[in-house]
C-alpha cells in the first residue's frame, strides 16, 4: 500500500461496492486496481467533481485508456475504454472511513 493511501485510508476502513469473494478491509480497495493496470496501463482518471457535504464526500471521475490485456492478447488489444464513476465515501478524523456507494455508467 502506497504511504498516501495508506494516510488517506482508516484502519477501519470498509468498502461495501466490492463484488463478493474481493477482500473488504482497507487493502481491498486497492487490490482490484493492480489488476487494471496490467490491463490498462495508460489509464487516466480525471476527477470532474468533489462534493463535501458533512462527513461524506462525492467523487465523480471519469477514466480514459486502452486495453492491453497481457494475459489475452486477443481480447480487445489497443481497444479504447471510457468510462465515468462516482463515490460516495464516509470521512472521519480526516481519514476515509467507508465507501458505500459506487455506481459505473
């Protein structure tokens, strides 16, 4: 875990978004991400929007790249992506204590 993520993210931290099976503690966040870089190594995120409203806070990004997919060269190789996300997470003491919401279009 990177020393920012690692200040950004409580101890107790909780991702209630993960597809079942995918580790829910505070390194599980992060570890579906590592798969999407060999998959798409030049993925950008550009984050459009950021709404604090109390505890929570909203991120709405949008993510832009090509497919690479080394393990599958015939699936989709150079093949444009784009897509937008938005968060919904929980802040506490100034660390990210729960994310509960996520939807992809």
């Amino acid at each position: 875990m990177s020393p920012l993520l690692k200040q950004a993210i409580a101890e107790s931290f909780t991702d209630r978004t993960l597809p079942p099976g995918v580790r829910r503690g505070r390194r599980g966040r992060h570890l579906p991400r590592s798969g999407s870089a060999l998959a798409v190594p030049d993925l950008k995120v550009t984050v459009e929007k950021i709404i604090v409203a109390g505890d929570y806070v909203t991120v709405h990004m949008s993510f832009n790249g090509h497919f690479n997919w080394l393990l599958r060269p015939d699936a989709g190789q150079g093949a444009a992506i784009a897509f937008i996300a938005t968060d919904l997470l929980k802040v506490e003491d100034g660390r990210i204590t729960d994310t509960g919401t996520s939807k992809t279009i």
